[in-house]
C-alpha cells in the first residue's frame, strides 16, 4: 500500500521496513507568554527501526523526516522537521523536533485533538502513531500562562476562605515544609549530594566523557556532505549517492534542484523534455540552456540565454565518393563519417591509394598490361600507351599499341611484320626473336596493321619486349593477326613451360604440341598446333619470332619447319613464321603463312 505525505515531497511505499516508535515528551522551557504566542517547546522522538524479517536495521546514519499530522492517514502535516543524519545503533534511534531551526509552538497542542507522529526514512514513510497524553501537559501549561494573564476574565471564582477545611486535610502546611522549599538555595538541602566539579566551575573541561568537538577549518570538499564526526574530530563526510539511493529506487513527484546538477558518469535512461508555450516562456540569462519541447510544433527548443533556438534535423546520405576529393574522408549530410574516401582527381589523373596519379596508362603512372587497363577503365578506346609489366621503377617502361576492340580488348602489340624498309636483321643481333628487344618507333602509324583500310602498304615494323608481359599473363593468350588479303587472326593459348619471348630460351621442336588455333569466327583451324623456335638452324636460317605450326616438324635437317609433303597441309603452312637467311632474301616477304590470303604478307602478334 502506498501512502503520500508532504514529508520531504515523496509518496512511500510501507511494504520497505517496519518500525517501533515511542514518543517521549520535555517541555522547555515554561510557558510564560501570552495565549496567543505560546513559547516553543521540544519534544523527545525515540524509536526502533526494523526490518521487514524483523531484524534490527543496519547501524548508520539515516536521512529522516518526521512530522506530526492530525490524522492517522494522508492528510497534510501540522509540523515537520527534516534531519540529514539520524544515528541508528541497534535499530534505536532518538531526536529532539523543535531543538534545530523549526520552532515548535505549543499552541497546536491547546485544542487537546489527537494528533500522529509520522516519520520517511529515505523513500519511505513508516506507519503513524498515535501522540501519547502526556505531551498534552502542554494544554494545561498553556491554561497556567493564560491564568496569569490580563485578558483571562474570571467569573465565579472561589477563594481559599470558601474551601471546606476537611478538603485541605490531605496537604501540608507552609510551616510543615523544609527550609528549601521556601528559599529554593542548593545549601537548604537535607543530605547535601556531591555534584561534580562542572557544577561549580562552569567549566567544558570539567565535564566527564567530553562529546567529541568538530575541528576548526575543516570542510568536506565538494559533492560531499557531513556525515558525522570520527573520533578524532574530524569530519565523516560520503558521496551524494550514500544520501540520496541512486542504485534503484524511485524519486516521485518533481525533484527541484537549487544550482547545479552534477551528474557526473550517470547515464541517464528515459525522462524527457518538458513541453512548453515558448511564446509565453522567456529565454533569458537565468534559463539558458534549457531544452524544452515547443507546444505549437512538437519541435525541440534550447534557449541561447537571450532567445529560442530550433534544433536542426538531418538525413543522414553519404555523397558520392566520386564528387569528393582524392584521400578525403567522406562524412554524410549530418557530418557523421561514411565507409571511404573520396577518389576524384582532376586533370585526367586518377586516385590511387588516395593519392591523385596521372591517368593509367600514360608514362608516369604506366599499366602492367592493355588487360589490366582494359579491367581498370573499360571504356578505354584502342591507342598507345605506357606498360611496367615487371611492375618495378618505371625508367623501363615503354610505350605500345593497345588494341581494346578486337577480340573482346586487352590485347597488348608484341610486333608488327611490316610493307616498311627494313635491315637484313631485325634488330641488329645474330637471331634476335620477335618482341625480345625493342625496334621502330611506338606511334599510331604501328596500329595501322590491324585496319583493314591501312595494312596493306606502308606498315612500319616494330617491336617491344615481351619477356615479362607472357610471364605476366594469366592466359598467356596470343593473337597471330594476317594482314593484307588476309584480315583475319588466330587466337591459341599457349603452356607457362617455355616462355617464347625469352631471349635466353629455345622452345625445342615437337616438345610443345596439341594446341588449339581457332579463328575469328571460332573456327577451331588445328587442334593438333606445336610452338617452337629455331636459333642455329643447320639449314642456314636463324628464326626471328616464333613458330605457330599445324602438326609437328617433319622438315628433317631444318629445326622448327614442316613441308606439305609430311602433312598434306600445305596450303595451312605456317601460322606464323618470321625469319631470315644470309642473303636476306624472306625480309621482304612478312610473315611467312598460307593459312589465308597469300603466303607472305604483313602481320602482327599481340598477347594478353
């Protein structure tokens, strides 16, 4: 059952914890005054403080309020007095109301009416007892300080001479009573008691068991609050939260706090904003900071110590990482952090590793191959660019054709077998291999071998390393494009044993056969293929590129050729043969294949 007092503005609950309480009165000091203004007096509390098995309640200091009400129940209090600290020892407690700052008037206990004595012990009110009669000896007080008084009219009074002798029989005479009760001097008394030295000297030094003094100067410090004194004098001081229950509990009612509300590392879960009419609630000085909600709107409000300013609101929508620059942190529309950074870079550069680089593909920032730049910007059109296929510094890269159209794109340009001027070697060296080292100048004139408006004069030779490029690849796919009357490739996947564009490596003859070439259309041309080159040849021609054939060598004293005799295929021949001999005489004549079109004509590898 819950109960609602006014003692400290709390309703208790009495289900918490059960107590004795005896009330126990002193009436100090004598009524002298007038009816209307009756002196105050104290009254001596003292009760016993149960749990709710029983038990004798924990020994401390408790926060306490006690109140006298004019009834047993509800009701509001006809006096109260708040105490911080009431010691507990052994469930007992005593305290005097009217001893502190709260005056209690006797003239409440003049009318003689019941009255209850009701005590909160923290969040909770005990039961009401009833005030005993002998308190209401302060009526009778009340009544004497009213006799002598000059507005008691006394009508009918009887005097000492109208008694009945026989009625005073029962008390004593004047004559018959001690000397001290006529004088009131301590030295008239029979049997003189020994006092103790206090009560001749004054003095607090002759006091036996001094009660223990506060020493001077002393102060809790802030957050704290006196708890009691130690032994030596000192302060016993303890947190807020040992007053006030901050683990469970409720505070109902509205709590006012005059000055700060310090809550320190308090989470505070639930509550909410009071709703206020801000036109009819000023934002000044002495408010500022408050946060209410406005009762026009539902808008939350916090004043600025001089007006009411509106919370904003936003929707939290991350930009796009493309419109924030390069390595900056992207926040949404209510500046709250989002997954990344930004990537754009102007100038054709591009953002890599948050750092704006020249675009991929150019001689600062060059692609490790025409795929890789293919699968980074695949709308990359065909044209020349710069490749690292080794992927260390960049002083070796170099610039080649990308052809990203043809065949699905990616493909990056080995060689070109051209219609152009050429030495009697390919590079200058005694059996130099297509794409082993570099030959002719890197301009768009060298992708004119895979227009079919462009290839059939004029085409310039060139060549670039492609050493690093095939140990690169995943695929290691090669395009052998024909040019001229021809226009067609052929496209064959080649083994990761023996790399063709190594110029220390000799791919042997007839070691590297079953592969598949398969033409524009998806024709499969061969699945019986051999690759193979053939530096030294015994038959006087050192091999400058590398060989495609349809089946294996069958030539006998030559390396790395194949005669239509042995296979019956010879207007196939070789799908891409380029080489030369001590006269020079197969320089002029392109690539050396009758798989379409005429026998020689310009052509061109690619790999990706």
């Amino acid at each position: 059952m819950s109960t609602c007092s006014t003692l400290l503005g709390h309703c208790a609950h009495h289900q918490a914890q059960r107590a004795a309480i005896a009330i126990a009165t002193g009436l100090l000091p004598l009524f002298t005054a007038l009816p209307s203004h009756a002196e105050p007096m104290q009254l001596a509390v003292q009760g016993r403080l149960v749990t709710v098995g029983g038990q004798a309640a924990p020994d401390g200091n408790y926060a306490m309020a006690i109140g006298l009400f004019s009834q047993q129940v509800g009701g509001a209090t006809v006096f109260e007095e708040n105490f911080l600290a009431v010691t507990v020892q052994a469930g007992v407690f005593a305290e005097q109301l009217g001893a502190a700052k709260v005056p209690l008037d006797a003239v409440m206990f003049a009318e003689g009416k019941p009255l209850w004595v009701g005590v909160l012990i923290g969040k909770d009110e005990l039961p009401r007892v009833p005030l005993h009669k002998v308190v209401f000896a302060a009526h009778a007080s009340y009544a004497a300080a009213a006799k002598v008084s000059a507005d008691l009219q006394c009508s009918g009074c009887v005097g000492a001479n109208d008694l009945d002798p026989t009625a005073l029989a029962p008390y004593a005479l004047k004559a018959e009573l001690a000397t001290v009760a006529a004088s009131g001097k301590y030295t008239d008394l029979l049997s003189i008691p020994k006092l103790a030295d206090v009560a001749y000297s004054g003095a607090y030094g002759d006091l036996s068991e001094l009660p223990t003094l506060a020493k001077i100067g002393t102060a809790c410090g802030t957050g704290l609050w006196v708890k009691g004194l130690k032994a030596d004098g000192g302060l016993d001081c303890a947190a807020i939260g040992d007053f006030l229950p901050l683990k469970g509990g409720t505070v109902a009612g509205t709590l006012a706090v005059d000055g700060e509300l310090a809550l320190g590392k308090s989470l505070i879960s639930g509550g909410k904003f009071a709703v206020l009419d801000l036109t009819k609630t000023a934002c000044t000085a002495d408010n500022q900071g408050q946060v209410s909600v406005a009762a026009a709107n539902q808008k939350l409000y916090y004043c600025d110590g001089k007006a009411w300013q509106r919370f904003a609101t936003c929707t939290a929508v991350c930009p796009n990482a493309g419109l924030v620059g390069c390595g900056l942190p992207l926040t949404d529309s209510c500046g709250d952090a989002c997954k990344g950074n930004g990537t754009f870079c102007g100038g054709g550069q591009s953002c890599s590793n948050d750092k704006c680089l020249a675009a991929p593909g150019t001689q600062n920032n060059p692609a490790s191959s025409c795929q890789a730049l293919k699968t980074a910007l695949p709308a990359t059109a065909s044209g020349l660019f710069w490749l690292d296929p080794d992927g260390g510094q960049i002083t070796n890269a170099f610039e080649t054709w990308c052809e990203m159209q043809l065949a699905g794109g990616g493909w990056t340009l080995l060689t070109v077998i051209g219609t152009d001027a050429r030495p009697t070697q390919f590079t200058g060296g005694t059996s130099p291999r297509a794409g082993a080292t570099f030959y002719g100048k890197a301009n768009a004139a060298v992708g004119d071998i895979l227009a079919s408006t462009k290839n059939n004069t004029g085409i310039v030779h060139f060549s670039v390393q492609g050493k690093a490029l095939f140990e690169n690849s995943i695929g290691r796919e090669v395009m052998a494009y024909a040019a001229g009357d021809a226009d067609d490739y052929l496209l064959v996947a080649l083994p990761k044993s023996c790399n063709p564009f190594d110029p220390a490596v000799a791919c042997a003859e007839n070691s590297i056969t079953g592969l598949k070439l398969t033409d524009s259309a998806g024709k499969v041309v061969t699945a019986n293929g051999q690759m193979c080159n053939a530096i030294g040849d015994p038959c006087g021609y050192n091999e400058v590129g590398f060989h495609l054939l349809d089946g294996a060598d069958n030539h006998g004293s030559c390396l790395c050729h194949q005669t239509g005799a042995g296979t019956g295929t010879q207007g196939l021949g070789r799908m891409w043969t380029t080489f030369h001999s001590a006269d020079g005489g197969y320089w002029g004549k392109g690539i050396h294949s009758a798989w379409k079109g005429s026998m020689d004509q310009p052509g061109a590898l690619l790999i990706r």
